[in-house]
C-alpha cells in the first residue's frame, strides 16, 4: 500500500498540474548535493516520498488487524530567477513556491484516490532551505500530509505463497489447506435415535488448468 498510495499522490499532482511544473516523481536524492546539478534546470519540481507510520494501533480487541498511520512529504521546489523573493513570489514566467504549495494542498487535501485508505489530510509546511547551485538558487519546501489504512495482522506461522505482500520475495511460506473433497454428515433418527443416517457429499473439483 505504501507504493500505491505514493504513486496515486504523484498521479493526481501530475494531472493537476500539467505542464506547470517540470517533474513530478518520487524522491530519491534529487536535494542531495550530488543531485542537485542534475536537477537545476528541471524547476519548478515536486518530489514525493513516503516518510513512515507513526503510532499504529490495533484495530479490534483481538489484534487481527492493524490502523496504520502515514505520512508522505511533498517537496516543492522552484528556481530562485532574479532573487530569493521570486523563488518564493513567482515570476510572469514561472510560478513561485508559495502558489505551488497551495495547489498541492488543494489537489490532495481529502482525496482517497479510489483507494481504502483515510482522506488525506494536510500536516506542517517547513522550508528547507534557499540553496545555491552555481549561479543559480533554489528555494525548497517540504509539505506533509497525512493518511493512514488498516492491515491484518498474520498471526502464527508464516504467509501463504499467495500473500500478495510477500510477493517476488524469497522465504518459508505456509502450507496450502487440503482441498475440500466431501462432506459427511451423521444424524440420528427414529426412537430415541435408533437410526443413524449418514449424507456424503462429494465436492466437485475444477478441471486442471
């Protein structure tokens, strides 16, 4: 869910938003100093990334199954063309980073994506900082907001082989349950339960694939 949900927030920013910005993908380095040359001329950008769960919680009194809340940051960056102020103001050609940070709030806030998870929610605004680059300046925001879904809980043994999260990975699995092949049932009937009936049915299986 992690990555569905991360990809539904860069979906619907890239829809949203079009060709005013000139990236939009998941973090991965890009304000790091070894990536910012490579970013430098692709602004303004927007770059998400999941940052954790926070106090999760059962869901029920038996602890089958997990509430987790998740935080994603929303890292709105612009390009500082005459100075800091117009990084964060805007220019006639450029949207400044303040507009974004708005427009990213009223693209997310309250969307579920078609997804079952909770309605996103805004969290805190920091700037991270006016950073230079050469000639150039960037100025960096990181917006958070809030989701969260439940997950059940495993319990003893391992996952089946057809665990949907443990999918492509390596490891001990569960054995499958035996198939279903009949049904007996016992009844007694007649005085005082003289006679006993016995119903087997026999469950037809699927043909082999």
């Amino acid at each position: 869910m992690i990555l569905t949900v991360e990809r539904a927030l860069i979906e619907r920013l890239k829809r949203g938003l079009g060709c005013s910005v000139k990236a939009v993908e998941p973090y991965g380095g890009q304000l790091d100093e070894a990536g910012l040359s490579n970013v430098v001329n692709s602004m303004p950008a927007l770059y998400v990334s999941f940052v954790g769960h926070k106090n999760p919680k059962n869901k029920d009194t038996a602890g089958k199954r997990l509430h987790l809340p998740a935080s994603y940051t929303v890292f709105v960056v612009t390009r500082n063309v005459a100075s800091e102020a117009a990084g964060r103001h805007g220019t006639a050609r450029e949207v400044g980073a303040y507009q974004l940070i708005e427009a990213v709030r009223r693209l997310l806030v309250g969307q579920r994506f078609g997804l079952g998870i909770d309605r996103v929610q805004a969290g805190s605004v920091q700037l991270l900082g006016n950073i230079k680059v050469g000639s150039n300046g960037l100025t960096a925001y990181g917006c958070e907001f809030l989701t969260g879904w439940d997950e059940e809980v495993l319990g003893d043994g391992f996952p089946r082989a057809d665990d949907p999260v443990m999918a492509g990975l390596e490891g001990e699995r569960a054995e499958e349950p035996p198939d279903l092949l009949r049904i007996v049932g016992h009844y007694d009937v007649g005085a005082n339960g003289s006679v006993e009936v016995v119903d087997v049915v026999t469950v037809q299986q699927p043909p082999p694939n």
